[in-house]
C-alpha cells in the first residue's frame, strides 16, 4: 500500500495482518508445548492474556474503521446505509469481546475480579452470557442487514455476477449447515432438555443466523471475484473471508460439542478464530484505506504518481 | 471480384470484435480453447483490436507496477514482446535509437485511466468502465458520467470525488505530454 501512498506510513492493514501471523506463530509454539508437556498454564497466558488482547485490538480496530466508512457516506448513498449497519454490527462486537474476553474470564486483566465481591462466578457467567447474546444473534443480524444492502448496490449497479458451480456447492454446503444446527437444537432438546443450559442455548440463534450470513458471503465474494482485486472488492471479500472462517470454526464446534469429532482433532479451531476476527477488523480498513489513498494521491503531484522503473 | 469481396466481409462478420472484458479473460485464461483460438484467429486480422489489446496489456501492467510487488497474473514477457513490437512498427524517422527501453515509454491515456481506476474497481470493472466510455476514442466528458457514480458510490461521495479529479488530471497531463 505504500507504493500507492508514497510518503506515507506503513499500512493499516499490513499491521492488522501481521499481527495476525505473528499470534498465531507464537499459538503454534504454545500448543506444541502444552502437547509435549501437558502443561495447561501456558495455554491460559496465551488465550486469557494474549488472545484476549488480540480480540480487543481487532474489534477496536473495526469500530473505529467502520464508524470512519460509515461517515464517508451521505445521508442518501445506499451504502451509507449498509455501512450504518455494520458500524452497529461493529459495536455489538466489541461490547461482546470486552464481556465475553475480559468481564467474563478469570484473569488478573478482568476488573470484576477487583470491584465485585461474593459470587464472582455467577457475575462473570452473567456478563459472559449478555456478551454472548450482544456478540451473537443481534450482531448477525446487523451484519446481515448491512451485508443485504451491500449486496443490492451491486445489484443495482449492475455487478453481481452470475454464480459458478463452486459457488453452487457453497450454498449447499451452507444450507446443510443449517439443517445441522436446526437437527442438533432439535436432539439436544429431546434427549437432554434438563442439559440444556442457558449458555447453550443462547448461540443456537446465532449458528443459524450464520448460515444466512455464510449465504451473502458467498453471492459477496463471486461479485468481489469478478470485480478484479481493487480496494473495493477487498473489503467485501474480506467480509466473505471473515464469515466463511468464522461458519466453519461454529461448525467444528458444533460437531464436537455433539461428539462427531474428538476436542483433540479439533483443538486447532481455537486458533482460527483470530484471523476470523483479524478479517472483521480488516474489512472496514480496507475500505478506510482505499478513501486515504484517493486523497493522498490527488494531494501527490501527477508526474510523482508514475513510478520509477 | 464482388463475390471474394462479399465472401471476405462475411467472413470477416462471422468474428465480431470482441469487448474488452472478454481480451480480459483471454490474457487471464478464462476462455474456453475453442473461443480463445476464434479471439486469436480475429486478433491476427484485426488492427483495431490488436491495438486495444495492446493498450489492456499496457494498461494492466503499469497496475501491476503501480500496486503490487508480486508476479504479474498474465505472461509479461508476453506483453512487452507485443510492445515492443508495436512501439517498434509505429516508431518516427527522429527516434536515435532502436532499443527504447519499455520502462521509459509514455503509456497511453487508456493505459493510465486503467491503471488508477483499478487500484479501486479492480480491473475487470476499470475495462468496463473504460469501455463504456469508448466510443473510437475516450470520451471526457462521457468518463465523468460513467464513472463518477460507480466510484462515489463504493467510496463515499468525497473520496469518489478525489478519485475522479485524479483520474481527470491524469487525463489532461497525459493528452498535454502527448501532443
């Protein structure tokens, strides 16, 4: 990016993608330690320290990039709109990252464990559940909502294009999905109803609301594909990247939850949900930087914007 | 004599000029072996589209250059053999030496309009755009019609605004260098 910006500093997005590589390297190296040795300590510095730090970074970082694509727009601009709703979306996720990573864990970063006193684990599962529900349902569906009006610019305009067979098999995959998570609500109900707890049951909403996300990410990403690779299919392909990751991460979850997989042949999932949320985070950035890069290159004079051989 | 003339403009009917979106796809290998043979049988008889080939390549590397420091997605050695070619059929009496290095040729207005409109659009979009404003030549006035509503669009009124002023003083440099 900045061959495009020359003068400028280094890019958002290179950050947000290397701490991305840079996480999960030391994931890597903490995970090969906790099989060698057993030793769970390890795995709590990484998840409730780090990790929790990483999930801050990146949903700060897609507040703040959606809130500034949001005020790129006027009133009237249809993706004005679309960007309303995932500004929204983006407050819903970072209220649910600081009660779901930080209020609802115990580690020496969560503030409750200092100002509350008695049942500190009723507190956190509490606040963990309300950031459960604000980082779940209602922030599909406001994605979902942004994600549709997206999607009818391009039809407005013209640009959605025609899906392939892969694409194809996409929705079919995603609709099975669906019917996994209704088919499992369904069992997990008939056969265990004392079982199901009120934590459980408060990510069925959002499993199925994914799966009409995972929907739009799909007619998304064959638009952002035929578009060629500028900043704007950058970002609505970053989208599509962020819910594909995030649809297969609730899948494995799923299965293992219902003992299809064991945890242990699934335990690489915990990882993937840092570059679904670095994905998140670089959707909106993306769009911050092709708006950046439009004024610094009319600020730039034409003769410099023809690079040297 | 009419009938070779006749038999020749059916032939040459029977291959349309294909649109830029589709030479796209041919330099991308997206097309069918029976499409792509049918676009290089026309490309070896037609001037006009050779050239606006020419100008796709032209324009696609200088992007290349401009955004990316990866390999190019299409055979560049390919496309500055054609240059080279081409710069060297069209050279004038007053040019000293054969071997004008690539790197310094002026790219051309399509070339340029392609290469800054695709950092946003992509450049499948950016030949769309370009096409719709190519009537024989880039129409001015007909690029702000076309492709200010696109870019105001996705990027926001002030930023589409930015764009479409560089893309314009880009325009008016390159004709001034030009003539």
């Amino acid at each position: 990016m900045s061959l495009l910006t020359q003068g400028s500093s280094a890019s958002v997005t290179r950050a947000i993608l290397g701490i991305t590589v840079a996480h999960l390297v030391i994931g890597i190296f903490v995970h090969a330690k906790w099989l060698a040795s057993g030793d769970l300590h390890i795995l709590r510095l990484y998840f409730d320290y780090e990790g929790a730090f990483v999930f801050l970074l990146f949903s700060t970082f897609q507040l703040f990039f959606a809130t500034s694509a949001y005020r790129a727009f006027s009133s009237h601009q249809p993706l004005g709109t679309a960007w309303f709703y995932i500004m929204l979306a983006s407050v819903c996720g970072f209220v649910g990252t600081v009660f779901t990573k930080l209020l609802a864990v115990d580690s020496a970063l969560n503030p409750v464990n200092y100002v509350a006193s008695g049942a500190l684990d009723s507190v956190r599962v509490l606040l963990g559940n309300v950031g459960t529900v604000i980082g779940g349902p209602i922030q599909m569906i406001l994605f979902g909502a942004g994600l549709y009006l997206a999607i009818r610019v391009y039809r407005q305009l013209g640009m959605l294009a025609r899906l392939k067979v892969t694409d194809k098999i996409l929705i079919g995959a995603t609709m099975f999905y669906a019917c996994i998570v209704v088919i499992g609500i369904v069992q997990a109900v008939r056969s265990h109803p004392d079982g199901v707890t009120a934590e459980r049951a408060l990510t069925w909403p959002g499993d199925y609301l994914l799966s009409l996300l995972l929907l739009e990410a799909i007619i998304l990403r064959r638009a952002a594909v035929e578009m060629g690779w500028g900043f704007v299919s950058k970002v609505w392909g970053a989208f599509a990247a962020a819910i594909f990751l995030t649809s297969f991460c609730s899948l494995m979850n799923w299965l293992t939850a219902y003992g299809i997989f064991d945890w242990t042949h699934t335990a690489f999932v915990w990882y993937l949900w840092y570059p679904a949320s670095a994905a998140f985070a670089l959707a909106p950035a993306y769009q911050w930087e092709a708006t950046r890069t439009a004024k610094i290159r009319l600020a730039t004079k034409v003769e410099e914007l023809e690079l040297p051989a | 004599m009419r009938s070779t003339l006749r038999g020749r403009l059916n032939w040459l009917r029977s291959f349309p000029h294909p649109s830029s979106g589709v030479l796209l796809e041919s330099l991308d290998g997206e097309l069918d072996p029976n499409r792509e043979a049918k676009i290089k049988t026309h490309l070896g008889r037609c001037v006009r589209c050779r050239v606006r080939l020419e100008e796709l390549q032209e324009g696609l590397q200088f992007f290349q250059r401009t955004v990316t420091a990866s390999a190019p997605q299409f055979d560049v050695e390919a496309g500055l053999q054609q240059l080279k070619t081409a710069l060297r059929e069209g050279e004038n009496s007053n040019r000293q030496s054969d071997s004008i290095p690539d790197e310094k040729a002026a790219p051309t207005l399509y070339a340029r309009l392609l290469s800054e409109l695709a950092i946003y659009v992509g450049k499948r979009t950016a030949v769309q755009l370009l096409d719709q404003c190519d009537q024989e030549l880039l129409q001015r006035d007909r690029f702000s019609e076309v492709v200010e509503p696109v870019i105001t669009t996705f990027l926001g009124k002030h930023a589409g605004a930015a764009v479409v002023a560089n893309v314009l003083r880009i325009w008016d440099r390159t004709q001034q260098v030009a003539s």
